[in-house]
C-alpha cells in the first residue's frame, strides 16, 4: 500500500490537488449525480421560479443513494468554504460551477451541443452551492 503525504512539494500547488479530486470525480463509473437524476436536475434548473428550483433539486438530492448524498454534501460543504476566500482565490460561485458542474453532473451519453449542457450543469451546481443549507 503506498501512503502520500500532503506535506510532499508536489501538493503544494493547489491545482495539483484540485485537479487530481476533479480525476477521481470524472473516474467514477457513474457520476457523484447519477445518470438517471440527470436529466431531471437541468428540468428543475429551468424551473421559472427559483423557489421551486430550489424545492426540486433538494428532492432529486434526498433521492441519491446515501453515499452518493453523504459525499455530495461534504465536497459542497468545503466549495461553500472555498467561496468564502474569494478575495483570496478568485473562486466564485460561477467559477466553481464552471470547475465541477461537468465532473459532478454528466449525461450518459454526450449531447450534440457540449456547450448549452455545460451551461446547465454547471448552473445546477451554482444553484447547489447558493442554497446549500436549504437543499441539505
């Protein structure tokens, strides 16, 4: 079994790090989202009013299987941290939906257009991340 340590200059470079928990993410055989909540999560961010968006997406949240909602919760929670140095890290919630929507959230198959999906997913993660202790 190897052991790392965080201490190692390798990690120091926190995109080193983000980009290998965004590798984990993308390596899962099926998305931290399941396919089967795909779709239904970009219909509840298309939901013309943002209470019911809101209202939705913590009822496809309370539907994951509890591992997938135990770690959803937790890498949201520490995103939420992350935003609060913003001054710092530049990290909006806008930019970290650009960073995670993609890993978190991903159809099954690809859409034609890569674009307007990505836009969604990483909308749903924004809206995640702006009421993530209404949604939790």
């Amino acid at each position: 079994e190897e052991r790392l340590s965080l201490a190692d200059p390798e990690w120091s470079d926190i995109h080193v790090v983000t980009g290998a928990l965004k590798l984990f993410f993308r390596e899962l055989p099926e998305p931290l989202v399941p396919y089967g909540l795909f779709d239904p999560f970009i219909q509840a961010t298309k939901l013309p009013d943002p209470q019911e968006q809101v209202e939705r997406v913590a009822e496809l949240v309370q539907s994951l299987p509890p591992a997938n909602y135990a770690t959803l919760r937790y890498l949201l929670a520490h995103l939420c941290r992350v935003m609060e140095r913003v001054d710092v890290n530049h990290m909006t919630r806008q930019n970290i939906g650009i960073v995670f929507g993609p890993t978190l959230l991903r159809p099954e198959r690809e859409p034609g257009s890569l674009a307007a999906g990505m836009v969604q997913q990483n909308q749903a993660v924004e809206l995640l991340l702006a009421h993530f202790d209404r949604i939790f």
